[in-house]
C-alpha cells in the first residue's frame, strides 16, 4: 500500500500560553484595514481575538481587558497555508511506533525554517511523510507551533495515496488497476474496523445490562464459571485516519498526474463517497470539467518542474492553473514536488503560476481559504472571521510581489517578522 502521512504544522507566534492562565488572553488588532477573504473589498475594523479564536470584527470594538495593538495603516488578512511541504521533518525522525514518528517529526531544530517561513506569511503548513517499512500505518499530528516549541494538539488526520503509473501498454494498465485496488481494499479494512469497534460497544453494553442478573446468578452458584468483559479492539492508527477519511473529516488525497491516473482517482473517490483533493494533476485541463463536476480540489507545485522522471509525471501544459480554475476548479499550492525550492517559496511557487495566466485573486485564495478546505480545516482557517482561529498576517495588502508581513498572529501571540530583513 503506497501511501504518506500528513503532518499539520502552526508555525506563527513566539511563547507557549501560561498553563496557569484562569482566563483566556485577549488581544485587540485596533484602526486596521480587514481583508476577510482573498478578492473581497477592504473593511476598516478592528479583530478582538480571545485565546485562539477571533471574538468579534468590527469598528470600535470596546478593548475591556485586552492587550491592545495599534495597526492603523496595515492590513489584517489570513496566513497563508502550505498544502503539501517536504521541509519540516528529516530521515533521523523515521523510527519507532507510529505515534512516536509522528511527535519525533516535530521535535526537532525547526527554528531557522519556522523563521523563514513566518517572514513570507506562511502560518499553517502540512506535510506529507512517505512512512518507513516498520511504520504500519499513517499518524498525523496537529501541532500548533509558537516559536521553536511545538505542542501537539491532535495526532491523527488523513492519508495521501500515490497513483505514478503511465499507461503506455497492458502492465501499466495493471499497476494502475493495482493501486487503485489498495485505495479500496485499505477503506474496506478500515470499514471492517469500525464494525468490530460496533461490535464491541454493543457486547459491553449488553454485559454491563446484565451483570445484576449474573451476580445473582453467581450468588447461588458459587461454582458458576464468571462471565469476562468483552475485550476492546486494539486502537490502530491507520484505520482511525482512513476513517476520518469515511466520515468526512479530511479529505482523501491522492497524488496522480497523468489523465488515466486522475480520472481513477475520481472514479475511486465517487465510489468510497468520500471528498477528494489530487496532488499534481500535471495532466489535469485534459480532465478539468471532471475536477470540477467531483467538487475536486487540485493542489499544484511550481509550474516549472527540475529533474523529474516522465513516466511519473507529464511535462504541464502552459496555463494549468488558469485552466483548472476557469473550469470551476479550486486551486491550492504545495511544495511538495517543486524540486529545487526552499521552504519559504510557497509565495513564489503562488507567483510563478501568475505568471502562467493565473488572477491572483485565485492565487491568493489557493494560498489561503482554498488551502485551508484541501487539508480538512475550511472551517476553522483561512479566513478574518468570528468564530475562526487566529492566524493571521498584518503588512500591506496581501499579493504576490514579494512584500512581506510585518507581524504574524497566532491566537493572542504576536511574533515580528522583521519585514526589513
């Protein structure tokens, strides 16, 4: 089975909150101009943030206990996201149990490349490990992190699978059928799982109901052998990920470029009923009205592309991005697979793609909001709103020539860029 984990990483903010804090910290963002999503229209006002969550949005916001920052002349906007990176974890981390993989991955020196990544705006990124062979299944972490010192809030999401298979005779036809197969067999054992986790409530729940009786019964008989409590299943972590694939938490990704490839993808997608996000989608305007008709999100590395192998992905089309998006298509950005870029290029790779015919309005949501819903998390990021965590970036209006944020926000946590390094 080829598949990757996918690890969740904060990267704004400096200091861990006091564990001792009776109350959550506020923090007033005053004389602001909101930019609630990418492409809408600026709004004056002020974003009163309580612990993670933003409060309130509006003009002349009553501070009360707040800490209060002066941001007249700047703009609040989302953090962007990177929907794919290879640059937070090393080989060094591949060891052990899978729930010790998942927290070596993040517990490591990132300060240099947690630095680099705030300066450009990038405040949430998710990476793709492709597991070692003593990792039985994929863990995923949710690791807020504020400053060197991650904390990790969740431990398991979704999985990525891999479809690199070109058809150029019947044993690519095979190896593609091959794979697809592992999509659908891994969600059938993880379906099998679930049934046995039923079962097992069900039987505890019927030997816990009857245990008046059988104490009496053991009462006159003391002879009588004891009934033993059902034993629960053993927790697996691939099962729990593909499951919150199942249920709709996360969506499934898949890594395909070719047309074949994309087009199994979306057939095995519609069969599970599941959402889809396809990784690459090198070929993907040949299958772009498809995309957009299976609600599919297409993330997409750098348009131009350093030492790749052809029979795993085609040459792109030029426009790829325009073309996905004017078909309907929703467009996010990765690093993954953008050979030949550091960790901080997110921007960059965003800007190429503009280059390419891309609105950067459609650049910008793919940085952000886009982003946010291809990793399962539409609804707590990716935009200014009440309700909504936090991470924001505060500097001129967002866009993609290379301006930099003045300050990242993480919650109540304040970290300088230093937008004149």
């Amino acid at each position: 089975m080829r598949f990757a984990v996918v690890l969740l990483v904060m990267l704004a903010g400096l200091a861990l909150r006091p564990l001792e804090a009776q109350s959550p910290p506020r923090l007033l963002l005053r004389g602001g101009e909101v930019l609630v999503s990418a492409g809408s229209a600026l709004v004056r006002a002020d974003v009163l943030i309580e612990g993670e969550r933003i409060l309130e949005v509006g003009p002349g916001l009553a501070a009360g206990d707040a800490v209060v920052r002066d941001v007249t002349g700047l703009v609040i906007a989302p953090a962007y996201i990177d929907a794919g990176t290879p640059f937070l974890f090393d080989d060094s981390a591949r060891r052990g149990a899978p729930g010790e993989v998942a927290e070596d991955l993040i517990s490591g020196d990132r300060a240099a490349t947690l630095g680099r990544m705030r300066r450009v705006g990038i405040g949430l990124a998710c990476a793709d490990l492709a597991p070692a062979n003593d990792l039985r299944g994929p863990v995923i972490c949710n690791a807020f992190t504020r400053g060197d010192a991650p904390v990790v809030l969740e431990r398991l999401g979704g999985v990525t699978f891999g479809l690199g298979t070109r058809t150029v005779n019947f044993a690519g036809r095979q190896a593609r059928a091959a794979d697809i197969q592992n999509v659908h067999g891994a969600f059938a054992a993880a379906r099998r799982y679930r049934k046995s986790i039923e079962k097992f409530e069900k039987d505890l729940k019927e030997f816990e109901g009857k245990a008046p009786e059988r104490a009496k019964e053991e009462e006159k008989d003391k002879t009588k052998e004891r009934k033993i409590a059902p034993r629960k299943p053993r927790t697996e972590d691939a099962q729990e990920c593909l499951l919150r694939v199942l249920d709709g938490v996360v969506p499934l990704r898949i890594e395909a470029n070719w047309k074949e490839d994309i087009e199994a993808a979306l057939d095995a997608a519609s069969k599970a009923n599941v959402k889809l996000v396809i990784l690459g989608a090198g070929e993907g305007a040949l299958v772009a009205k498809k995309l957009a008709d299976a609600g599919a999100i297409v993330l997409l590395p750098a348009p131009v592309r350093i030492d790749t192998n052809a029979l795993e992905a085609p040459r792109r089309a030029p426009g790829l991005a325009k073309a996905l998006v004017a078909a309907g298509v929703r467009v996010g950005f990765t690093t993954v697979g953008s050979r030949g870029f550091r960790e901080d290029s997110l921007p960059l790779i965003a800007a190429l793609h503009v280059g390419d015919g891309l609105d950067e309005d459609a650049a910008l949501k793919g940085l952000t909001s886009v982003a946010a819903e291809a990793l399962g998390l539409g609804q707590r990021f990716g935009r200014v709103e009440k309700g909504r965590h936090a991470l924001l970036q505060i500097g001129a209006a967002p866009s993609l020539g290379g301006a930099r944020p003045t300050l990242m926000i993480d919650g109540t946590v304040v970290t300088d860029c230093g937008a004149n390094d």
